[in-house]
C-alpha cells in the first residue's frame, strides 16, 4: 500500500461507473433532473478506492486516488431528504468543532447516530431478509398451485 506523508492529500477522481446512482433514482427523480436543470436530490453514498498514482518515490507526480460510487440509496421523500440534509450539516459541524475539517481520515465518529431515531420505523436488515424469504416462498407456492 502506499504511504503519504502527513503533509500529502492526495486529490479524488470519480470514476465514471455511476450505474449504482442511476438505479438508486425513481423515475420522476430521473425525469426532474433532467427537465428542471439544478435539481437536486439527496443521497447515501459509499465511495470506494480503485486505483492510485503519484506515490513512488522520488515521482513527480501529486498523489491521486480514484474512487467509485459502490452503494447509494437516493431520498424518496421530502423528510428523508430533510433528515439526510440534517444529518449532513450534524457531521460538519462535529468536523469543524473537532478541527478536522480538512483532515483526511475516516471522519466523525458514529454518525448512524445522528439519523438514528428518523429511521427507526424503516425495516432493519433481518426484517427485510425474512421479507425476501416470505416473498420466495408465495412465488414458489404460486408455482407450485
């Protein structure tokens, strides 16, 4: 892996495989983007590294990083973008009171936490598991009939 020194930051490319945000988008987030230039819609994304440059030594090259859009789920609605949006200046201001705001590293701690209590009525990973197995099971008793 390659080190930096403290004082390197190393600038981030997106690369161009954005097909997990396109089908995170409804069809009218779709459409609005499109036909109301400056739209804006509200997303959870996880970004992960694929590749670097500029970090033999003696290389000449700045430090380069490029990272890809891996998972992204898109508001739906007014309050979960609300509760997004909040959730959003929360980290801020938790990075500027901590005076990371320009510091690389993996930032705020526990910041589940602040949407927490918003979306607790949506399903958790278990509910939602034995949501897809209830659902397999009336496709295949459907079959079966």
């Amino acid at each position: 892996m390659p080190k930096l020194s403290p004082a390197q930051a190393p600038e981030v490319k997106l690369d161009s495989a954005a097909a997990v945000v396109e089908v995170s988008l409804t069809r009218d987030q779709r459409r609005g983007l499109f036909e109301k230039p400056g739209t804006t819609v509200v997303a959870i994304v996880e970004l992960t590294s694929k590749s670097y440059t500029g970090h033999a030594e003696g290389e000449e090259k700045e430090p380069q990083v490029k990272v890809r859009v891996t998972g992204c789920e898109v508001a739906r609605t007014d309050a979960e973008a609300a509760t997004l949006l909040e959730a959003k200046r929360a980290m801020w201001r938790a990075r500027r009171m901590d005076g990371t705001l320009d510091e690389v590293g993996p930032g705020p701690r526990d910041p589940e936490q602040v949407i927490a209590a918003a979306f607790d009525a949506y399903p958790t990973e278990d509910e939602y598991q034995a949501h897809q197995r209830a659902q397999e099971q009336r496709r295949r008793d459907e079959y079966v009939r």
